[in-house]
C-alpha cells in the first residue's frame, strides 16, 4: 500500500503523543482522525490502520554509531 502518513515532529512529546494515539485507535477500534489547525490533517479508517505496518524513526545516532554500524556492515560482506 505505501506509505500513509509521514508527520514530522518538532520534539519527542509531539512524537509520544501521536504513538498514544495511533495505540488508542488500535486498541478502541476506532478511525484516526487529527488535526493540528495550522498544516497536519490526518484521516486514515480503522480498517485501513488495522492492516497496516506502523513504522516510527527515531534518529538518534551519533557519529560513533554511525562509525559502528558501517564497520559492522563492511564486516559481513
């Protein structure tokens, strides 16, 4: 199906409230509906959310991390 929403967020609360939401839809049975009066209108039915794969990032890597995990990679190949 793709992608369905890809919201950014300005701060990690922002981010924790949209999980609780979507978790609170899942677990009422009911559509996702928001709206943040300024850009963000999101609509997406309960039968649509239900069969989907909710995916979040969280981008908290440092370059030491990075550093890591691409020595791993060259590593395994």
């Amino acid at each position: 199906m793709g992608p369905i929403t890809n919201p950014i967020f300005t701060d990690q609360v922002q981010f924790r409230i949209f999980c609780k939401m979507v978790q609170g839809c899942l677990a009422l049975k009911q559509d996702l509906t928001t709206y943040d009066a300024q850009e963000l209108f999101i609509h997406i039915p309960y039968k649509v959310l239900v069969e989907s794969v909710v995916v979040s990032k969280v981008n908290g890597m440092n370059i030491a991390d990075v550093v890591k995990e691409r020595a791993k990679l060259v590593n395994e190949l």
